[in-house]
C-alpha cells in the first residue's frame, strides 16, 4: 500500500510470478500511482527522471541482513537494462552491469571456497573445515549448487572483460587470506627474557611465499616481529603470540578488503562512460540493515550509526524539511509533531564529543589503554544525556537496570534500545597494519598482491599514524549522505520477512527530493504468512509512518521554483509560449489558469509552485509530451521545408550555371563552323580569282564553256523526260522516277518534294467542307487510338457519318430532334451498362455542341441530359470491343449516380467526337485514358473495373459481370 507516495510492503519469502518480463512491459513508462506498488514502478520512475530531467538517480536498498537486498539490486538493475535503449556499446555495459552481481557476490566479506577452489597451483584443500578463518560455520547450504554457483562466477567476469591473467591472479589472493588464517606461531623467551614468537609449522607460509613470489624468511620476520623507529633509530623488537596472531588477521582482513576494493574498482573501469561523452548516473546502494542482537559490539555500533543517518534524511524529507518549507513559502500549514533523531546522530558522531571521537582519543592516547577507560569517558560526558544509558549512569539515577551488565552502554535508537558491549571496541576500531607488513606485500612479486599495498614501497614511507575505522566509517557515511543530497534518492529498505515495495516522490525541481518506503517486519519467526499486530504496530511507532500520514494528507506532493517549472510547461499556454514577458510567477499562474487546474490542487508560494496531487503532475506531464510531439513535427516540418528549399536553390543554381556552360559551349561550335564556311568560301573566291586570272591572261575558257553546255543538255534532257512521265495524280501514290545521273540526285529529290506538296494542295482544293471535317475527325482519331487501341485499324475504312439513329426520318424522334436542334453533333445507338447487375440496356446517345443526351428508344425521351462541362475524363480499353467509361465531376448534373458505362459501335467515332466538342467548348480535350484497369464511381461508392480479354465474351459486345458491390468485371474478344 501507499502512505502519499511511500510504499509499505511485506516479503512473502517465496517466489511470486511478478517479476516476469511481462510485468517490465505493464510498469514501463507509466505514471507511478497509475499502477500496483511494485519494485519496477521505483526503477521506472528513476530511469524516466534520468532519461526525461537529465537528473542523477540514486537507488538506496536497505533492510536487516537476510531480507532480500541483493535480489532487489538485481531487479532493479535488470528492468533499467530492459527498458534503456538499444546499441552494441549499451547492450554490453548492460550486460556487464548485470554480471557484476555473480562476481560481488562470490568475492563477499564472508569467503567459502568450494573443490572449485581447490586447484593444484593454489595449493588448497578441498574441505573447507582445514582453514581457520572458515571452520566455525558450515560451508554446506542445502539448495545452493557450489559448481553452478562458480561457474556463472567465472562466466560473469570473463563477459565483464576479465583476463584469465587477472582471475587467476584474484583467485590466487584469495587463497593466501585463507592460508594467512592457518599460519600458527609458538612461543619463546629469549635471553633477556622477552617473550617472543616464532612460526611453529612453516608449510603454510611456504606455500604462501610460492603464491605470492616472496622470500618466506621476509614474511614470517614480518608476522613475528616489527620495527620501531625511536629518535633517529630503527628497533627491531620481537612480538609476543598474541601480538602475532593480531598482525597475522590484520594483514588477512587489510588483504581481503584491499581485494574487494579493486574487485569493485574494476568493474567500474569496464562499464564507465568513454571520455567526452554525456555522462548520467543511476547509483544502486544495497546497504546494512539495523541489527539488534543478544551480544551487540562494534560491527553492530557503526551500522546502526549508519541507518541512524538514513533515518535522518527520511526525518529531513518526510517531515522537517517539507513542513519547513511549507512554512518559509508562506503555504498555510498546521505543524506535525515529529520526533527528531538528529540528537542521537550527534551522540554517535559529533566531532569534539561524540562517541566515535572519544573511541578514537581512547585509541590515540599513550598509556594503558583498555575499554575501561573508554567506557568510564563515555560514563562522564554523557551522564545526563536521555538518549545513553549505562550502569553507572542509571545508578546515578537510582535506577535498577538487571539487563544492563557492566561492560555495556545502551543507545535509544529510532528503531528501539541497543545495548553494545564495548569489549574490543578499541582493537577493531584500531585494526593498525604494521608497517612491516605492508612493505613484506610490496616485496612479493605478485603483481595484484603488490598493488594493493602502495605504502609499502620503502621511498614512499610514513610515519604517520592510519586513520581509525571509526573515522574511516564516518567519513565514509559523510560522502555517502553529500552524493545522496546530490543525486534524487529513491529508497528500498527490507528487513526479514518484510520488505516494502519501492516508491518514489513524483519527480520534480532539482531540490526537491524521493520519499523512502518503510519496511515492515511481519513476525519474529520469519514464517510465510504469519502476521503479528503488536510487532507490526511497534514498528509503524518509531518509523515515524503516522506522522507521515498527517503531513501527506496535508501536504503537497510536487514543489519547484516559478522558473523552472514556468521553462518547463510554457509550451501548454498560448500566452505563455514562446515567451512571457512578465514575471515567472505571473507567468506559472497565467499558464495554469489557461490550463483549468482545479484550485484546491494548488497552491503559490513566494518562489516556488506547490501541486497536491501526483495524478494532477502526471497530467501536466502527458499534456507535456503531447504538445512536445506537435513542436517536434513541426520543427521537423520547417525542417524539410527549409531543406527542399535549399535542394531546389542549389538545383536550380545548378540548372543555371550547366545551361551557362551549354549556350557557351554551343555558340563555341557555332563560331567553329561559321569559320569553316568562312575559309572554305576564302578558299573559293581566292580559286575563282586565280581561274580569273588564268582566263584573261591564258584564253582557256574553251573548255569551261563545252562543259557548261553539255551540263546545262542533261539537264534539259531530264527534265523533258520527267514532264512525260509524271506519276498520278493520285495523293496516295507515292512513286517517282529516278534521277539518270548521279549529280541530278538532289534535284530530283526536291522536285519530287513540290509534286506531292503541289499533288496534296489541289487535293485540298477540291475538297467540300464536309469532307474537309471528315477528315480532320478521322486524323483526330489517328492522334487519340493510333497503335493504342486494337479496334482503330478496322476503323479507317469506316468513314464517319455521325447519324446513326435517323432522327430527322423517324417521326418517334421529334422531340429528341427538336432537343438537339441544329447543333447535333452526333447520334448513335449505345447500350448502358447498369451498376446493380452489370446488364446492359439500349439507349439513344445524342452528342451536341452544348450536351450529351442519353434517352430511352421506346419513349424516346431524355433520360439523362449533361453539360459538357460535366465530364471529367473517359476510359477505354486497348481492345477491340467498344467500352467506354465516362467519368463525371461529383458537382455535376445527375453525378449522384454515379459514372456512365457506355457500349458503342462506333466507339472511336464517338470519343474523336466528343473530344472534338470538349476542345471547341472549354479549350481543352478529353482526358482519355487506355487502360485495362480503371476505377469509377458507382452509385453507392468507386467501383474498380477489370477489363479481360476472354472467349467467353459475347459476340454482340462486353460481358460485364458484378464481383461484389466494388469490383466488376468486363469480358471481351
């Protein structure tokens, strides 16, 4: 269930089909209360928030050990890979995301080596209970497949870019921290009576040294002994078994942490973003969960100091800082009583006198210092503190506390009363890494051991003391909550047995921040489907979830400042888009008074914009999208227009710069040729003047003149020939003589030229002006159906008459002949083809200079009557039958029924004449169209018409035949 916009939720620990990819599809993209509270509607929302906002996410997973953290981190990670977007580069950071979860968890800091482990050259035995550091627990877990669980382990890091180099040099490491726990030392005395310790089986460091490429006596002088620098000199001074045994586990425990920092470290450097790319962060943070337990120490201290300040931003987000602001924006508001736990942060982490610090003056201090001392510091300074309890502050109090032993503080927490026992809080909060040590790793010549131990190079040396790991753990919390305030959080928090479901605040302006979901326990057992109300309501108590309720209910759900928001959703408001002059908060109140926001849905504060409801935002939000889409088309629209402009100036530029180049380069011809003609005539009149010359000067004419004489005979003799042996007068006969010599061929082509012009001219002569148009009909019909219809040729020797029907002869046709006047242009009897059964009908077609009539035989009266304006266009088919399609214009006279399929006898007769009368009457001709396929339009809609050349046609004509009410079928010879 939802508590605003916090999800609380229970785990049933067994597995439930929800999780399916059908379920990432259900929750992809929607509005987060528009569905089921569920772990997809968190991720969701964060993925749209960092996709849609550009906006850094961060996903905080926490709950008690056991609840389900990691399995919620791989949920949340696998729904991100399946909804972000595609590519070769994305699919394989996704795909190393994914496998990072194997390879972190098979590297926890509670390592169980399997026979998988159990290799010749890392020199380890398969069972598990012969190294110390595993003995305690059992390493058999009934369902857990030890070889499968290895095997994805080896897959995941070879698919994260792993080298078998690199994981045999991982594997190697791990070994000798297992190796490390069964190092044992024995003790001695030396002469002046020091104790001192010594390796008592050295197999174990042997087989290290071998791992790790040292010399063993380095390594064991580094277990059993340190140096100390006193003034100017460095002191070799001998360690007791315990001291020993303590560096041994420091240098395990600095070796395994040192090993998982680079574990992780590498997987970052495989999936991070190439440089000089947008970069985005979605964080997944899987973190402790509050522990209580019978005997709590210093583990237990730090990670319940760390869910204190997860505590703390739920405080400062629910409840402080939205009433707070509530209040600075002048929004009226009613004040919820909430309690604060920032008292018991400070307790734990105030700097001059916290008790981490006084932990850490305690580990610092010379003397003797033990956990008495501590505890007695802690006693003193927070004697009067309500939030510490201590037996000898309760004493002071006059208070029997049974429960409280002497070695014990006891902390109030949110989440209850903690006691600690603060028996070895000093050693762990020291954990010091002697300085032997850590220059033994920086000696060995494995080369991942030696990276992870930089301050062990003897030129880098200091003498400055390591942090605590008290100061380490705040510090690092410190980081954790500044990159938390910096990103847009958004909670999971589990605990055993009861695990909410995620939930997130509807996303917003840049300060504004997620609510946490708040995770219910159900019962102490940790058995499905058992609820226990008194734990249950305990719970919800110091969870702080029924204040959460009040302020919910009272405030508002989404906040942001006027300029943002007004940035954002301008584009809504004619007034406010593109821009708005006056001020951001007039604009956002002129924008949502356009939009008709319900006005208990908001509220005006002096700088930002309050929204009750997430259901009102997700409304502005797809009101956003949509008008996002309209500005996107038309951009995209002024887009291609502004780029076909462009295309045609760079065309046309080009048209005229190839036409430049083309008149040029034509005129360069032209010059080219008019210089040859130039030369040639120089060369000729240069000749005649020589010949010239010689005549005068040499008298040789004599033969030019005989020349000229016989030139000038044939061609007498020619022509005398030519004019008694004239071909026919006969404008259809195309034959002539030939010339009888050779330099007569151009003449005589050119006579016969002006014959047939001079033959076709008197032919024209003698023509009456009914022929004249007879002809001129049938070479119009050449120009429509010449090599286009297969019914033209036996047309040509069928002159046209016109007059079919005999409307002046047959009394019956008075009325048609008086309709038709003086102006008939033609009449013929067709037959109509009727839309309903495809049957034809006889009719009587009277084509005038003004109209087209259609009249029934018997009646002999108009049927149809159309201006010839009314006709659009004709179909033919290229056939030998006589179907004609007459297209007519929808505003035209009688158009409601549609188009007029005509069968005619004398079809190209009919179609010159009326393309004839079209082009008299409206300067244009008929659009004819020859096709066996055409569309036409039917009483009750475009029927397409399918013309088939078929045995089966009659032979009076088509065949039309109905296929349906849209299609017809048309069968001819």
């Amino acid at each position: 269930t939802y508590i605003g916009n916090v999800v609380i939720s229970v785990n049933p620990y067994r597995s439930l089909p929800i999780y399916t990819p059908e379920k990432v599809q259900e929750y992809r993209n929607c509005n987060f209360f528009a569905v089921k509270p569920h772990i997809y509607a968190i991720a969701d929302d964060a993925y749209r928030s960092l996709r849609d906002r550009d906006r850094d996410q961060c996903i905080l997973i926490t709950g008690e050990s056991g609840a389900g953290k990691t399995e919620a981190s791989k949920l949340v990670m696998s729904y991100v890979a399946a909804v972000s977007s595609k590519g070769e580069e994305v699919g394989k950071v996704k795909e190393q995301l994914l496998q990072s979860n194997p390879v972190l968890e098979g590297k926890c800091p509670h390592p169980v080596p399997s026979q998988h482990l159990a290799r010749p050259q890392l020199k380890l035995r398969q069972d598990c209970r012969h190294y110390g550091y595993l003995n305690r627990d059992s390493s058999d877990l009934p369902g857990v497949d030890d070889a499968a669980n290895f095997r994805a382990m080896q897959d995941a890091m070879r698919v994260i870019g792993f080298s078998p180099a690199e994981v045999t040099a991982l594997l190697e490491v791990t070994a000798v921290v297992l190796k490390l726990g069964n190092v044992e030392l024995s003790s001695s005395f030396q002469a002046s009576g020091m104790e001192s310790c010594s390796i008592a089986e050295p197999r174990e460091l042997r087989e290290i040294c071998e791992l790790i490429g040292l010399d063993p006596s380095t390594l064991e002088q580094a277990l059993c002994s340190r140096t100390v620098k006193a003034r100017d000199e460095m002191v070799l001074t001998t360690l007791t078994v315990p001291q020993g045994y303590y560096g041994r586990d420091a240098l395990a425990k600095n070796i395994y942490s040192r090993l998982f920092n680079w574990l992780v470290n590498r997987i970052n450097t495989s999936i991070q973003v190439k440089p000089g790319k947008q970069r985005k962060v979605m964080g997944v943070l899987d973190i402790y969960g509050f522990e209580i337990f019978q005997d709590n120490s210093f583990e237990q201290f730090i990670i319940n100091y760390c869910n204190e300040k997860l505590q703390q931003i739920f405080i400062l987000l629910t409840l402080k800082e939205e009433q707070e602001e509530y209040v600075r924006e002048g929004i009226q508001w009613t004040p919820v009583e909430f309690f604060d736990n920032s008292i018991i942060c400070n307790l734990i982490e105030n700097s001059k006198g916290g008790i981490l610090a006084m932990l850490d003056e305690e580990c610092l201090r010379p003397g003797v210092v033990n956990e008495d001392t501590f505890l007695t510091k802690l006693n003193q300074l927070f004697a009067t503190h309500k939030h510490y309890e201590s037996r000898e502050t309760q004493n002071a109090r006059h208070v029997m506390d049974a429960s409280l032993p002497s070695q014990c503080f006891r902390i109030h927490h949110y989440a209850g009363k903690v006691t600690y026992n603060v028996t070895g809080f000093i050693e762990k909060n020291n954990d010091l890494l002697f300085r032997d040590l850590s220059q033994a790793m920086w000696a060995a010549r494995h080369t991942l051991l030696r990276s992870l131990f930089p301050e062990g190079d003897p030129q880098k040396a200091s003498l400055k003391l390591p942090p605590t790991a008290g100061f380490q753990f705040k510090t690092s919390v410190a980081t954790l909550m500044k990159n938390l305030y910096s990103k847009n959080p958004n909670y999971i928090r589990y605990r055993p047995l009861g695990a909410p479901a995620p939930a997130l605040m509807p996303v917003g302006s840049p300060t504004h921040r997620c609510l946490p979901p708040r995770c219910i326990k159900p019962n102490e057992t940790k058995t499905a489907m058992l609820f226990t109300p008194e734990l249950v309501l305990a719970q919800i108590r110091y969870l702080g979830l029924l204040e959460n309720v009040r302020v919910r209910r009272a405030g508002y759900a989404f906040r942001q400042l006027y300029s943002p928001f007004l940035e954002r959703y301008k584009m809504l408001g004619t007034r406010t888009w593109p821009r708005w002059a006056g001020s951001d908060r007039e604009g956002t109140e002129v924008l949502l008074a356009e939009l008709a926001m319900p006005p208990e849905e908001l509220a005006f504060g002096y700088t930002k914009i309050f929204i009750r409801s997430p259901r009102t935002l997700f409304d502005l939000e797809k009101r956003r999208q949509e008008r996002v889409a309209e500005l996107a088309t038309l951009i995209q629209k002024l887009f291609r227009g502004w780029r076909c402009r462009t295309q045609y100036q760079l065309m046309r530029k080009s048209q005229i710069l190839i036409s430049a180049w083309f008149r040029g380069h034509a005129q360069k011809n032209r010059y080219k040729q008019m210089k040859r003609s130039a030369l040639i005539i120089q060369a000729y009149a240069r000749g005649w003047k020589v010949r010239r010359a010689y005549r005068r000067f040499f008298r040789s004419g004599a033969s030019a003149r005989i020349a000229n004489f016989i030139y000038r005979r044939l061609v007498q003799k020619f022509l005398v020939e030519l004019g008694r042996n004239l071909p026919p007068l006969s404008v259809l006969d195309q034959t002539w003589p030939p010339a009888p010599y050779k330099f007569l061929d151009d003449a005589n082509r050119e006579l016969r030229s002006i014959f047939c012009r001079w033959k076709c001219k008197k032919y024209r002569e003698q023509l009456t002006p009914q022929r004249r148009v007879l002809l001129q009909a049938k070479l119009c019909a050449s120009e429509l159906f010449r090599d286009k219809k297969a019914l033209y040729p036996k047309s040509l020797a069928q002159p046209f008459h016109g007059e079919y029907v005999g409307l002046a002869q047959n009394p019956r046709y008075q009325k048609l002949h008086a309709v038709a006047k003086d102006n008939l242009v033609m009449a013929d009897n067709v037959r109509k083809v009727n839309w309903a059964s495809g049957k034809t009908v006889p009719r009587l077609l009277l084509l005038t200079s003004e109209r087209l009539v259609l009249a029934e035989p018997r009646a002999a009266q108009p049927k149809a009557a159309l201006g010839l304006g009314d006709i659009d266009a004709a179909s033919v088919t290229r056939f030998s039958d006589g179907l004609l399609a007459l297209h007519l214009k929808e505003s035209a006279t009688g158009g409601a029924k549609g188009d007029l399929l005509l069968v005619s006898d004398h079809l190209i007769e009919l179609v010159t004449r009326l393309h004839q009368v079209l082009l008299a009457a409206t300067a244009r001709g008929l659009a004819l169209r020859i096709t066996d396929r055409f569309s036409t339009r039917g009483p009750k809609g475009d029927v397409a018409v399918t013309v088939v050349e078929s045995e089966r046609a009659g032979g009076d004509g088509p065949v039309c035949k109905k296929r349906g009410s849209r299609k017809m079928e048309v069968l001819v010879h």
